[in-house]
C-alpha cells in the first residue's frame, strides 16, 4: 500500500473531511469551526476540487491550512469539466494553485474519466506535474476498474504511480466492492472514497420528514431515490436506537470498517452535523454489528457470473 503521508512525514488520518460545501452550503465561519473540529480529532487529511462552489472551497482550505501547511495532506481534483486534456488539466490546477495559495498539492485527482482524450495524453500531464514538484501523489475518482487497470498500465511509460482511487461508497452505493475495492488492495492503491452517508440519506432523517441535499437537489434526489436505500436509512435508524448509537456514526464507521481498509471521506455543513461521523473513529464495530449493517443492503453480483462453484 503507498505510504500516503504529510510532507512532514505523518501518516494519513484515518479519515478525509471533504470541503464540497465550503462558501455555499457552509458560510466561512462554519467551514471555519468544522476545520477546527477536525484538526481537534488529529484529521490532517481534506478533500476539495477545483470545481467545488466556484473555487470558494479552495480559497477557504488555503486561508484556514496556510500556518500549518507541513502537517496535511491537501487534495484537490481537476477535469471533472472540460476534460482530460492537457491545456484544461494545466489550466484548472493553476487556478487551484492559485486559490489555495499553495506551489505544491499533495494529491492531485483526475475527476473523472474521459472517453475522448486519449490516456497517454492525460498521464504525461500528470507525470510532468509531478516531476516540476506541484504534486506529491496522483489519484483518480470515478474510474471503473478497467479504466484504471488500463491507466496503470500506461502510466508505466511515464514512471507514473497511481497512489489513490476516488470512488463513491457507501451502505446504499455499494459497487466498489466488486472490483475497484480489491483491485486496489491488490495493486497498492489506496481507496479515498466519498459520500459515506449517502448525500445524508444514512443519517435517518427523510424517514421522519428532514430536509437537506436529497430534498434540496434533484441529482441526489434521483442518486438515492430507489426505495430500498430508504427501506435501508430506515433499518439503519432503528439499529441505531436500539443499540444507542447515531445512524450516521454506524454508516460512517462501515465504510471504514471494509477489510480493504478504505479512507471514507466525512462532510457536513455543521459542527452539530459533523459530530456524528467523527464518533465513528471511536467505534469499535464487531463483526457482528458488521455483519447486521451489510444485511440492510444487497450486496452487488460479483464481477464474474459462475458464482455456482466456489
Ligand atoms: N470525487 C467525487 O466525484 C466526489 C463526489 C461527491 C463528494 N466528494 C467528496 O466527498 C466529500 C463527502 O461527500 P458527501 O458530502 O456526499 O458525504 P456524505 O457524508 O454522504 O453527505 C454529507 C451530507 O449529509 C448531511 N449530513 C451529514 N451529517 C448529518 C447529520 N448529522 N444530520 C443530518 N444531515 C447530515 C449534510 O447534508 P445536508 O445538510 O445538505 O443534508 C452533509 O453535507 C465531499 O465533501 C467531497 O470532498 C467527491
């Protein structure tokens, strides 16, 4: 597994917080307090992208991380639009460069993957970022796994390692697990995955009438709109309250619970949000709790049909 680390040497926190909501969703005095909260939880690891609020996102972890720049890993992504071009790639981490005040990021994502550029194009790029010293890891989000296997093994020519992988993953949005999962636990890359709540859908609250990005936007709203993710929220709720812990502090701390030991990646537009999921690095999930959570899900077919003989 690649050594993610701080450029002074320590290691990954075992969580990301992700900054998708900074100068919208969350004004710049929460994002504010929700940075303080997880610098107060040893979380040295945060997650935005050049197309998050309009650059705000970016501006805000530049401003909040500039005297303590050494002890984090700061990641950002580009060419979610645009492409996977070289001039848009350039074109975009300068803007990211720019708003974060940094020289240097320490993982730089491609977005995701993008049928019309050819791969080659897009990895020398990437390799020619890295040996000017502007990124320390290389990562892609959103790739399936063929995509990447086939990244990978272009990436060669340019002695390019592919250090992480960016997929979504949680209860309710479980296809990681068939290949992007163990591939990366097979090929030494490690797994940042987001949306460990589902957009918000785990902590509960639509089953009794809340409001939030689900009800807000109509892309998560169709994201999650499948009866059996509510069927699941709903399952979820009730374990909680059974066993006295927050829904949300269960759906975080399964995703990391994968014994392919996934990063998840946290967020929320409050502290009060927030705590939450923070609980989740102080749960000790047994096996048997693992086991009952996985049960309010399907789990996805696996990858190859001849499940008969094992
Ligand atoms: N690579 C990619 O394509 C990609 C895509 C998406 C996200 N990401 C990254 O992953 C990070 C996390 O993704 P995500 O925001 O989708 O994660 P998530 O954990 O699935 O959803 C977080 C949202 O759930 C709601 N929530 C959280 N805690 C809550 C609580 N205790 N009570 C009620 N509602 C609560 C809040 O939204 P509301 O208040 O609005 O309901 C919060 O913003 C992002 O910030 C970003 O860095 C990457």
């Amino acid at each position: 597994m690649p050594i993610i680390t701080t450029p002074n040497g320590q290691m990954t926190s075992r969580y990301s917080f992700g900054t998708m909501q900074w100068g919208l969703q969350a004004d710049a005095r929460e994002a504010r307090a929700l940075y303080d909260a997880c610098r107060e939880v040893d979380i040295n690891h945060f997650d935005t992208a050049n197309l998050y609020c309009g650059g705000k996102s970016e501006e805000l972890l530049g401003i909040f991380s500039s005297n303590e720049r050494e002890d984090l890993i700061v990641a950002t992504k580009v060419g979610y639009d645009g492409g996977a071009g070289r001039e848009n790639l350039l074109v975009q981490f300068d803007k990211s460069r720019m708003r974060l005040g940094m020289d240097m990021v320490d993982v730089l994502y491609l977005h995701r993957f993008d049928p019309e550029t050819p791969i080659k194009e897009t990895l020398e790029t990437f390799a020619m970022l890295r040996d000017e010293g502007k990124i320390r890891f290389f990562g892609l989000s959103n790739f399936a796994a063929w995509q990447a296997v086939h990244a990978i093994h272009e990436a060669c020519h340019f002695d390019l390692a592919i250090s992480m992988m960016q997929p979504m993953y949680s209860l309710v949005k479980r296809q990681a697990e068939v290949e992007i999962l163990p591939m990366c636990a097979e090929m030494d890359i490690k797994v940042v995955s987001y949306s460990p709540l589902g957009g918000g859908l785990l902590t509960g609250k639509y089953a009794v009438g809340g409001t939030g990005r689900l009800s807000e936007n109509d892309r998560y709203a169709t994201r999650y709109g499948q009866n059996y993710m509510h069927d699941a929220a709903k399952g979820l709720m009730q374990l909680g309250q059974d066993i006295g812990v927050h829904p949300a502090t269960l759906a975080v701390a399964w995703v990391g619970r994968h014994w392919s030991n996934p990063i998840p990646i946290i967020s929320a537009r409050t502290v009060s949000q927030l705590n939450p999921s923070l609980a989740a690095l102080d749960l000790d999930m047994d096996d048997e709790l693992y086991t009952q959570l996985s049960k309010l899900t399907p789990a996805p077919p696996p990858a190859t049909d001849r499940i008969e003989e094992t």
